[in-house]
C-alpha cells in the first residue's frame, strides 16, 4: 500500500494536468459574468479575479444549494463551451427547483402549525413572545402529507435530474477524449520558406 502513495502522487498532477486543459487566463467575458451573478438573486460570492478554476459559493439562501462559478478558458472549444453551457443551465434548474420547493414547503408548514394550534384554541405566540410550536408526531403527518403530495414532483425531478447528469458525463467524456487527442496528435511541421534560385 505504501509503494502505491508516491506512484500515485507521481501520475495524478499529468494527468489532472493532462485533462485541465491548456493556458489559465482569465476569459474577457468573466467580468460581464461575474457583475451578473452578483446582481442576480443567488449569493453575491465572486471568485478572485486571476482565478483560473471553477468556484463554489456560500449556500444559496433560497435553494440552500453551493452556486458554482464556472471558469471561462480564452481558448475554451466549441465541445467544452457546450459542456460548461450543460452544467450552468443544470445548476440554475436546480436552483430554481429548490428555490421553490423551500418557498412551498415554508409557506405549507406554517399554515399547518397555524391551523393546528387554531383548533387546539392555542395563539401562535405565547404570553412570553415565544413561538408555540407542535409536538414531532404532529408534524410527522404534516411531513407524511407533504412527502405525499409532491410524489410526483419530485419523481419528475428525479428523473430529469439523471438525464441531465447523463448528458453532463457524456459531455466530459467526449472534452476528456478532446484533450487527450490534442495533446496526442501529431503537431504539423514548420518548413522553412525556400530561396528563390
């Protein structure tokens, strides 16, 4: 196990190397991008300016999803702007879904409290000014009924949720093989210009 470690820290920086993909220069249309995501209703986090990686944000207060700011690369090819496309437009459906569900599942919870302590002649403050609340089996049916009635949603969720990330996978896949053929592919000779006789 111990003659594994050092071949392994010998081969793994190529290779991520390898995959990375070549120069680390900030794109120009990072700063439009990053102006955007701030202004936008996801978490104000920006990455350094010089990064040259993908960022995860502060959870999101809606969503309680990380945003993911995607590096931009000056040379980024056609197959791996569909790729970064591809996960962008993931992450900002799954915000959004999440955003809402939360929304949804605030607003049931609190109607059911309040109409469980309406009918048991309780206020939803006691006389101290501290929240009245209901007891764990009491909301467990609350829970039972919400889980029940969203079944559907969240199958379809689900269900988009893996053809997203099929398509994602593939999508690397195919930047992977690019990669490693540019890296492998014969690179054309510079002939040096002929005298004239």
């Amino acid at each position: 196990m111990a003659a594994i470690r050092p071949l392994r820290r010998a081969l793994v920086p190529p290779l991520c190397r390898a995959f990375a993909g070549p120069g680390c220069q900030l794109a120009p249309e990072r700063g439009a991008e990053r102006r955007d995501a701030a202004s936008g209703r996801v978490s104000g986090f920006c990455p350094p300016r010089k990064s040259c990686h993908d960022w995860i944000g502060p959870p999101d207060k809606h969503s309680n999803l990380r945003p993911v700011h995607f590096y931009v690369p000056e040379n980024e090819s056609p197959l791996e702007q569909k790729l970064r496309q591809l996960r962008q437009e993931t992450q900002e459906w799954n915000q959004q879904f999440w955003a809402n569900q939360n929304l949804t599942f605030r607003k049931e919870k609190e109607e059911f409290i309040r109409s469980r302590l309406k009918a048991k002649g309780l206020e939803p403050r006691a006389g101290s000014g501290q929240k009245a609340t209901l007891d764990a089996e009491e909301m467990a049916d609350f829970y039972k009924e919400f889980l029940s009635k969203n079944f559907l949603k969240h199958m379809y969720y689900n269900r988009d949720w893996y053809k997203r990330n099929f398509a994602i996978t593939f999508c690397m896949g195919k930047v992977a093989l690019e990669r490693v053929w540019n890296k492998l592919r014969p690179k054309p000779k510079k002939t040096a210009p002929r005298s004239p006789p």
